[in-house]
C-alpha cells in the first residue's frame, strides 16, 4: 500500500492505520529529515529478522538505528553519556544525526544477543516523531538503498520505492520527496563526540 501523509500535519486516521500495522508485526517505509528507510516495531523480532533479510544482512551485524521521540527517550535504551554529547545532542536533536551510544540492557533485550553499541536518532520530521510518540516506543529503523545505480546511493522517489519494494513490505508513506543525503554520524560513546560520517548535519557542531 501507499499512504499518502502530509509531512507537516499528518493525518491522525492514517498514522493510527499505519500503527496497527507495526503492532501487527509490519514492515513499513517511511520518510526522516534525510532520507527514507525501512521501519518496523522495535518489540517484534520477526520484523527486525524480515528487515535483515531484506538488505541482505545477517541481524547480528546489521547497522539498525532506533528512531526515537526525543532526548529522554534515548536515555531508556543507553548508558550514561558525558555532559559535553549531552549537550551537542541537545543542541542537534530533533536534526539529521545519528549518534552512536553504548546500548544498555533494554537493547540487549531487542536484539536478543549482547549488542555493545546503538545508533540512535530523533529526526526532525513530523511523520516520523508522530508514529514513534503513538506506537509508545522506538522504531527499528534501516536505510532503503538504491543498489541498482552506482551513482546514486539512496532511493528517494516514494513512487518508486513503492514499485521496487510492494511485495516486500506492507505499506510505503508517501512524504513527499526524500534527501539524497543521509544523516551525520556521531560517536558519543567517549569523553568527547567524534564525527564518524559528514552528512546533512552540520560538521560546525561536531
């Protein structure tokens, strides 16, 4: 299915049908602050194993993010950070990064094995915040690449990923154009933040 939602004001109707279909154990695309990606319910393991079978991945190495709300939601699923990551991230977040924390046991029990560190982001886009702020918890969350085009790395046309990817997934959110772009990466597991990747976000803060 494509769900039609609009980016600034989504549609209550539609984010609790596409809710329903997370609970259900769903796979779903959907559109962040920088490009789109797959999403499932981070409570339902057989989604998270569907999303590594669709990139081709084996779960235990796979690179998943958890999509968060905000700022105290991160803190439900990493250790203790230092005041100086406390602060970029309060300054970045909601933004187009994602930081990489030492997951704590509520990760471990995701995953189901012992995973060391996390990716986590709050993107700053209303489809995204809203469907995690009503499904009451993150998202599993992994990039849609583009593998068939070396010259461009993410798919970002909703149409077309809904063309290329319909059988596999159960519903694509149109959210209007995606970025070619991904998200800045950060290591917040030390003292002091470490620029990892240079993305959307801006490398001045890092």
């Amino acid at each position: 299915m494509l769900l039609t939602i609009h980016p600034q004001n989504p549609d209550a109707r539609k984010i609790a049908q596409v809710i329903e279909i997370l609970r259900n154990g769903g796979i779903i695309v959907y559109p962040t602050d920088t490009i789109y990606t797959f999403g499932c319910d981070m409570n339902n393991k057989k989604a998270i194993e569907k999303i590594a079978r669709l990139k081709n991945i084996n779960p235990k190495e796979a690179n998943f993010s958890l999509v968060c709300y905000d700022l105290s939601h991160i803190s439900e699923y990493s250790h203790d950070f230092s005041k100086s990551v406390f602060k970029m991230m309060k300054a970045t977040l909601p933004g187009p990064y994602t930081y990489i924390l030492r997951g704590n046991k509520n990760v471990t029990r995701i995953f189901d094995y012992k995973k060391g560190t996390i990716g986590i982001r709050v993107p700053d886009n209303n489809i995204a915040r809203t469907l995690v702020k009503e499904l009451g918890n993150p998202l599993i969350s992994t990039s849609v690449h583009d593998k068939s085009d070396p010259l461009r790395e993410y798919l970002t046309d909703p149409e077309e990923i809904y063309e290329r990817y319909y059988k596999f997934v159960d519903v694509v959110i149109d959210g209007g154009p995606g970025s070619l772009e991904a998200s800045t990466v950060i290591d917040a597991t030390g003292e002091e933040p470490e620029l990892i990747r240079e993305g959307k976000g801006q490398v001045e803060v890092v």
